[in-house]
C-alpha cells in the first residue's frame, strides 16, 4: 500500500535515513514552509480533489468538549473552570482558567516534543521553545488551517466483524498489518497529502465507564493505540501522510511495546514515536478525536473518505 515518491520531491524514509549526521530520520530542512511539517504534503491541487469527497453533505465535528475526560488517562491534564460574569444587567462575558489545551480532543503541534538525541524540529535551538516566540508554533497551523481529504481506518468496526473486539481493558497495541488488513477490507487506498484517522472505539469506551473506572484505568497506565515500530513510521511517511490521528489518548499504546525500536534514542519517552513522528518528521498528530459518529455514517455508506478542515 505504499505510495512511491515522486522523482525529484521528497525522499523515501530509507532515503531520511541516508541523510548524512544527526539529519538521518529527519525531514528537517525538505519542506518549503520550514515550520509547517507534513501538511505541506497537501498540495492546492489535492484540497481541490478533497471536493470529491462531498456527497451527501452531512457534516460531523470531530471535537470532544474541553471536560470531557475529566478524569482522564492524564495524570496532570484536569477540566478547565469556566467562569461567566456580568457588568450590568444586560451582559454576559466569560473566562476559561486551568485550560490544558491538551486534555480534550487537539492536535499536537510541533513544540510538544524534542528528540532526546538531536532536539527539537529543524534544529531549533531549545531556549526558542518557550511563552512568546513563534518557532515551530501552532500558528503554523491555525493561520493557515489544514484541509483536505480524510480518510478512516475502522479499525473497531474490523475486528468486531471478526469476532475479536480491540482489548481497550489492557491496552492493546495495534500494529501496521490490523491497519492494512482493516485498510484492504474497506478497500481503501491512500493518496499524497491525506489525513489518516484511526478509529479504535477507545474514546467511546472510556467515556462510558463511570468516574471510579476511570481512574482505575488511569493508574494503570494502559492504554490502546498503535505498536511503536520503524515500519509504521515509514509507513507513514512513504504514505506522505499530512495528519495522523486517533480517537484514543496518546495515538500510540501505553505502555511501549517491549520491542519498541526507540528505546534507546527516546528514553525520556520511554520508547514512544513521538519524538520520531514529531521532532524528526515534522508529523502532525491528532488525539482525542471523536471518530465514533463519523466510522458509522461512514460504514452505512461504504464511503470511507470525507472533506476534513482542520483548525487547531
């Protein structure tokens, strides 16, 4: 199912691997707008092609509320308290204190992470990271929002048709063949500049246990996503993917799987891809994201692929 790189455009991963010092495994320096990462895999020509998406016109927000997961997997991340007040009889205005942009449905722009062996994207010097600076912002994404063709992998809805439910209860790691298998089911096939979703039914799952559940799911440290592998991240790129996202907490399983490759360059991460999806590819990350209405229409169209516009 890989896409092959255009002559002349981007290099393949095992070409991002080739790159001489500590640019190996990176994009660092490809892309024209240097700050912008994968989404500058969406050319004019596929936002235009993305209206081919539009059939019935049924519109679906991908958001959760800001408190939705209160309590959540997070350890930190608590609800924001909202706050309305009045000047006089005839107003209204209001506040939000205690907003981890974080703790609900986000994309996790380019500053969340740096690689522990090389630093932040492009080389980005740390002290530039921090309130008041624009490097590697998420104006990047905002300012110039990023659309175009989505496409969802039911992964939930496979495996049920299977007979052999995800394991939300421990954590189960999916790896690249569930993907291409729930892929080749759907008979879905990827394109430069797509916006991949991954729906996993994780999101419902745990919105649906009560508080004490919660919890006791948070301490655990277990949680569904995809299997930390070199694969997947080529995979992704080779795909030249705009956007991966998913509809559980960190995209990745907590915890790594034993035989994470980058538990050695990630350590502070404990083995986790993000700091290669993010501070190397330049890979925008989507978490949280309500899938679940969205996996349904699609299902009982057979239409696997939606015009997606993307603020954050």
């Amino acid at each position: 199912m890989t896409i092959p790189t255009e002559p002349g455009s981007y290099p393949s991963y095992a070409g991002l691997l080739g790159r001489a010092g500590k640019l190996s495994g990176t994009s660092w320096g490809l892309f024209p707008e240097p700050g912008r990462g994968t989404p500058s895999f969406i050319s004019g020509d596929a936002v235009l092609q993305a209206r081919d998406c539009i059939r019935s016109g049924a519109v679906f927000g991908l958001d959760y509320p800001a408190d939705a997961f209160a309590p959540g997997m997070s350890l930190k991340r608590t609800a924001p308290r909202h706050t309305i007040y009045s000047s006089h009889p005839a107003h209204r205005d209001d506040y939000v204190d205690g907003y981890y942009l974080q703790g609900s449905t986000q994309v996790d722009g380019l500053r969340h992470r740096r690689a522990d062996d090389i630093g932040f994207y492009n080389g980005t010097p740390d002290d530039q990271v921090r309130e008041g600076t624009a490097e590697l912002g998420i104006q990047e994404w905002a300012e110039h929002p990023i659309a175009g063709r989505g496409v969802l992998v039911d992964l939930d809805g496979f495996r049920k048709d299977q007979g052999n439910p995800i394991d939300h209860p421990g954590g189960e790691p999916l790896d690249l063949d569930l993907i291409h298998a729930a892929m080749a089911a759907q008979t879905l096939r990827l394109r430069p500049g797509d916006i991949l979703m991954l729906h996993t039914g994780w999101c419902e799952w745990f919105l649906a246990l009560t508080a004490d559940e919660k919890t006791r799911c948070r301490d655990t440290r277990r949680a569904t996503g995809v299997a930390q592998s070199e694969d997947f991240v080529a995979w992704a790129w080779d795909n030249q993917l705009a956007l991966i996202a998913a509809d559980n907490f960190a995209l990745e399983c907590l915890p790594v799987v034993p035989a994470s490759p980058f538990l050695h360059s990630a350590p502070n991460d404990h083995g986790m891809m993000h700091q290669q999806l993010l501070a190397k590819l330049g890979m925008a990350i989507g978490e949280l994201w309500r899938l679940g209405p969205l996996s349904r229409q699609m299902r009982s169209t057979g239409n696997w692929d939606a015009f997606v516009t993307i603020k954050p």
